[in-house]
C-alpha cells in the first residue's frame, strides 16, 4: 500500500493532511481491489477511510485524480529498487533473476497494491499519462542495454516485453485467483530461468 510512515510533526496539521490524503488513497486501493476499479464511487471510498466526501474533495479534485495519485505512488515505489538494479549494470542473467524476485517480493508484501496496478483497465492509461509506462520502459532501457552488451539476443522490444511480463506477472494472477499456492517468491528462481531462456541465446 501507499507509505504511511509518519515523522515526528504528524501531530501537525500539514502531518494530519498527509495522513488523511495517504488513507484515501489506501481506501481507493482496497476498494479498487474487491470491488473494481471503477465501481468504486467517492462515497464509498470516503466511508472506507472514515472521512466526509468534502474531505476527498479537499485532497483530490475528483476520483480519477486520487485514481492517479494512488497508482502513481504505487508504481514509484515498485520502480524504484529496479532502477537501483540498473544502475549497478549487473550482468544479465543476474539483474533478471533479481528483477523476479524484487516483483515477486513485492507482490508477497503488498498484495492489494500489486493487485490495484494490475487490474488498472487500459481505458486509463491517456489519464495516467507516462507513469502507466513507467515500469515497461524500464524494462526496455534494460533489455537495449543488455542486447548492446551482447548479453540479452536481438528481438523486438514490445514483443520481449509482452513474453517477460506473460512469465512473471501471471505468477501473481494465479496466486491471486486460488491457482497457485503463494508465496510468489517460491516461483522465483524457476520463473527467472524461464524468461533467460526467452530473452538470452
């Protein structure tokens, strides 16, 4: 779920506005989850914070704005260890068996909020705007950095992308559906082989 980490002035009422904000994203997210998306309506996504409707309409200006907000922060927080992986320009094979299980660690600890990004319908991604690509370009400034290293065989990108996403992100989907026995974690290591064997010569 979005951080809910408080500092020592959450006493204060800027502390007390974050709050508030973070709970109605929190709310959106578990309401997104059981009950979809776009079912969710500002009433009751108010209700399951414990706040009024004018206090969602103070933090957001509409319900596609803390759609947003909630997604966005989301995604920033899976993006951010993979773009440390990046960084350290790891061998190949290395950095994909890390990416799985930074994913599936993810997934594990924060099932809603994995569960929230994925169900996100395409219909959104104009309102979203770049953060509902965030995560595939990663993948692909990853996948062109490996293929100029000769590590990762010449394929096209989307279609790479497509075939990496199919092996790990129906791990969860499964889990999520009573299919596979969780943790995702456990998946981990077979997954990641699997996706070499895609993705290397």
């Amino acid at each position: 779920m979005v951080d809910q980490s408080q500092n020592s002035s959450a006493d204060s009422s800027g502390g007390q506005r974050r709050n508030t904000r973070v709970g109605l994203q929190n709310a959106a997210v578990r309401l997104g989850v059981r009950d979809g998306i776009q079912s969710a309506s500002i009433r009751t996504i108010a209700r399951e914070a414990g706040v009024t409707e004018g206090a969602v309409y103070k933090h957001f200006g509409s319900k596609n704005d803390l759609i947003r907000e909630a997604y966005t922060a989301i995604v920033d927080e899976m993006a951010r260890d993979k773009l440390v992986l990046m960084e350290a320009e790891l061998p190949f094979a290395h950095a994909i068996r890390s990416w799985v299980k930074l994913t599936f660690k993810y997934f594990d600890g924060n099932r809603d909020a994995f569960t929230y990004v994925l169900l996100m319908p395409h219909q959104m991604a104009e309102a979203l705007g770049d953060v509902y690509t965030k995560q595939g370009a990663l993948f692909r400034d990853f996948l062109v950095a490996a293929q100029q290293r000769g590590e990762a065989k010449a394929m096209d990108l989307d279609f790479a992308y497509a075939l990496f996403t199919g092996c790990v992100l129906n791990i969860p989907r499964l889990i999520t559906e009573g299919v596979l026995e969780g943790p995702a974690m456990k998946y981990a290591e077979e997954t990641a082989e699997v996706v070499l064997g895609i993705l290397t010569e």
